[in-house]
C-alpha cells in the first residue's frame, strides 16, 4: 500500500471519529432525581416524574414534561414545548420555546428577551412576563398575570371561570410599556391594574 492510500485511510477515519462524538443523545426517562442538561448540549424529549429539570445555558431540547418539579431554562436554552403537573416554570434571558408552556400547580415566569411562540396556560397559578413574549393566548383559570418591562402577548389574556372559593379575587397588572395584541376576556370577576399607555385590546366580560 503506497504512502497516499495510507493518508486517504487516516483521513478518513480521523473524519469518522470526530462524527461519531457529535451524536445528539436519546429520549431521557427519570423516575426519581433530576435531569440536568449540561450547557449547549443537545437532547431529545425529557420526561421527569419526581424531579426537577434544568436545562444549561444554550442547551437544547425536545418536548420536556415533569410531573413533580419545577423545570427551569437557563439562559439562551430552548426547547419545542413544556408541561409541568406541579412545579415552577422558570424561562430565563433569551430563552426560547417553540410550542405551548402549560403548568397545572405552579407560577410561570419568562425573564428578559425571553420567547414563548405558542399559548401558555395555568390552571393554579401565576403568570409573570418581564420583558417576556407569548406569541399565542395565555389562559388562566385561578392565578395573577402581571406584563412588565415591555412585555409582549400578541393573542389574548384568557381568565377562565377558576375557583373563586379557593383564592381571593385576581388580579392582572400591565405597566405601561407592555402590549396585549389580543382582547381581555374575563370568565371571572378580575381587579384590573392597567397602567396608562399600555396598549390592549377590547375587554370583555363574558361572565356577566
């Protein structure tokens, strides 16, 4: 075998081990104990039932479900969608989800730049967005909302009918710098604390 054929050989398999290394890791499954995705590393779907999950700065995801844990996102991380039973979600700075944000038991917090494209919603909850975006409706039945710092729904604020013996009125608060595109609509008496200048569409009370 001649000096060319041998490089050709190397080179070859130099390029086949350095693929093999950038391999994207599979569905993660955990009973009990926490999932925590180091930073900029790639998954598929993860699936917690009694845990918490931490996603790594830049780190990237597939569906994430937790049934007891709060799940949280760390600055520049993403993922396509988020479902929690009970536990906090907590988006950070930048981060990006693709899909729906949904939490039964637990607040929903999305810090500065960061994106949600589809709905969020709360059964038994708060919402709060500082400097946050929903590309879709948030939808709450028992909880508060609260827009600051240039926050951003481009669908509606939905208050479903909730529970009102279990919790005292609610309340959503807008500063003034914040956007609703969508409407109010209230299936629920609601306090409205609605900054001057802030822009929102029509407010509907549907439960009168």
């Amino acid at each position: 075998m001649n000096m060319r054929a041998m490089s050709t050989i190397l080179i070859n398999l130099i390029g086949l081990c350095l693929f093999s290394t950038h391999v994207v890791a599979q569905n993660i499954h955990k009973y009990n104990g926490s999932v925590e995705i180091p930073a900029k590393e790639e998954v598929r779907n993860i699936t917690a039932y009694n845990g918490k999950v931490i996603l790594g700065e830049q780190a990237k995801s597939g569906y994430i479900t937790a049934d007891n844990g709060r799940i949280r996102l760390k600055n520049g991380a993403s993922s396509k969608s988020i479902e929690a039973r009970n536990g906090h979600i907590i988006l950070e700075k930048g981060v990006r989800v693709r899909g729906n944000v949904d939490s039964n038991n637990g607040n929903i917090e999305l810090g500065d730049a960061a994106v949600v494209s589809g709905n969020v919603g709360l059964d038994n909850g708060d919402l709060h967005l500082f400097h946050g975006t929903i590309g879709g409706n948030a939808e709450l039945n028992n909880g508060n909302i609260t827009l600051d710092n240039a926050s951003l729904i481009e669908g509606d604020i939905i208050i479903g009918h909730g529970r009102r013996h279990e919790r005292s009125e609610h309340m959503i608060r807008i500063s003034a710098d914040s956007v609703v595109k969508g409407n109010i609509i209230l299936k629920q008496a609601v306090q409205l604390d609605i900054a001057k200048g802030a822009k929102v569409g029509k407010i509907i009370n549907a439960y009168e």
